[in-house]
C-alpha cells in the first residue's frame, strides 16, 4: 500500500452493536471485570460464565490504514447451558370447583423434563410439555403438588402449591338419640354433611317457615305431644344446599330420607 507500514491500532470483542458500532465487551455493562484477552487480544477469556452469556462473539481490529476496519464473520456462538433455575407452578383457575377442568405449569429455565409430584407421590413423568391437567377435578385431588425439572446437569424443585376443590354439600346423614322416646325426655337430632367450603346447618319442622335451629345438633328437652312431627335439616354452602327429613312421634323417631339438591 504505496510503501505505508500498517500497524494495528485496537482489538476489540463484541456481541452488541453492528461492524459500524459494536460495543467492546470490556466496556459492556454485562461483562464488566469479567472479560481478558489474550495472546495479542486475538483470544477472549470469560470469568463467572453464566446462561445469558450465550450469544455470537466477534472479533475485530481497525489498522491506521484508511477503511481498514475488519471484523470476523460469521463469529463465534456460543452457547452456555445450566441446570434448571427453581421452577415455579402456576394453577388455573385460581377458584377450584369438583367437575372442572384444571391446569398446572411448571415453569423453569432452562427448558427441562417435568415430574410431578403429589406429597411425595410420584405422578407422571412430561417429556416436553411442562403441563398436568385435571380434565374433571375431584375432591380427593386436592392436596400438595410440586414439579421437577430436570436435565443432564442436574434437578431443581418448585415450591409446593395446594389444591383445595371446592364441592356442594353431600347428603346428609341424621342420628336420633335415644332412639326410644318418651314423654318428659330429651331428645336430639344430629345432621352431618361432607362439604367444602364447610357447611351450615339449618333444622325445619314441616309446615312451619320460621327454623326451629341452627347448628349439626338440635335438642328438644322436655319433649311434648305438641313436638310430634317431621323435622328436616337443611345444608347449604355458595356452591348448593340440600335437606333430608326425620319423621317423629312420642314412641319412637325412624330415619325418612327426602334428598333434595338445590344449585344456585
């Protein structure tokens, strides 16, 4: 080049930026105290290598020559690969109802193989697909999940999530105690019903509109002629009620079940 000595004036590495513009990584923000070159700067040592390091690497050097500005092509990729990252669980929807269709997701970073736990029983293994669906929930599905993601570097695990399903009230069971009734005695009626969120209890006398209690337990004491009658209670939640009946005398109380499911 007519005789001119050319010299090299400045290396550089770079993943941002363009051949115009790169940004040297010993000034990136991202790799700041982290980043050495060697061997006359043609040769970049990376300390603390983490996963966002993962990028195409460029060298280029500018000469004191006019226009002599190269970089080389294609670069370098690199790829930095890792463990899984504490995954997390996701539930949709956040209100669980007996009969619905729901969804967990486990998320982790890198992409991992999932298993799926429910208090420390083994579930299903999920290859690619980090998700486990109830297609119809069922209240003895609730209870604690946690995923594990897993590659060939090693298995992290997620925090537990609870599933509580939500279900209207089962029939209702009802005792009388004693079951031999006599004029001048105690008698009570007990009303037990399997529901989430818990019940409430309501007891009726037939053809009256005003309850007679509240409450599982109702007790008549000094029990009368006027007491005679069928009884029924009544339980209820936000998601459905029913009632079953007792019919009684002075003599002896006998079990009549009238099941009835009300949905809102």
């Amino acid at each position: 080049m007519n005789g001119q000595v050319i010299n090299v004036q400045k290396t550089l590495w770079f993943t941002k930026g363009n051949n115009k513009e790169p940004v040297d990584l010993r000034t990136d923000s991202d790799y700041i105290g982290r980043v050495t070159s060697v061997n006359k700067d043609c040769t970049l040592k990376i300390t603390d290598l983490r996963q966002k390091d993962s990028a195409v690497y460029k060298f280029r050097f500018i000469t004191n020559h006019p226009g002599g500005h190269y970089t080389g092509e294609p670069g370098v990729t690199l790829s930095v690969t890792d463990r899984p990252n504490l995954p997390s669980v996701s539930v949709s929807p956040s209100e669980i109802v007996e009969g619905s269709s729901v969804t967990l997701t486990c998320s982790s970073d890198p992409a991992a193989k999932y298993t799926w736990y429910k208090s420390d029983t083994h579930l299903k293994s999920i290859h690619e697909e980090p998700q486990f669906v109830f297609r119809s929930i069922t209240s003895s599905d609730s209870g604690q999940y946690y995923c594990e993601a897993g590659n060939k570097l090693g298995t992290s695990r997620s925090e537990s999530v609870s599933i509580d399903v939500k279900y209207p009230p089962n029939l209702p069971s009802v005792s009388v105690s004693p079951s031999e009734i006599v004029e001048g005695s105690s008698v009570t009626l007990t009303c037990s019903s399997d529901a989430n969120p818990a019940a409430k209890y309501t007891w009726y006398k037939e053809n009256e509109e005003s309850p007679k209690a509240s409450g599982q337990i109702f007790t008549i004491t000094d029990i009368r002629a006027e007491h005679s009658g069928n009884y029924y209670c009544e339980v209820q939640n936000s998601l459905g009620r029913m009632n079953v009946s007792v019919s009684g005398c002075l003599t002896r109380c006998w079990l009549g079940l009238a099941p009835a499911l009300l949905h809102h």
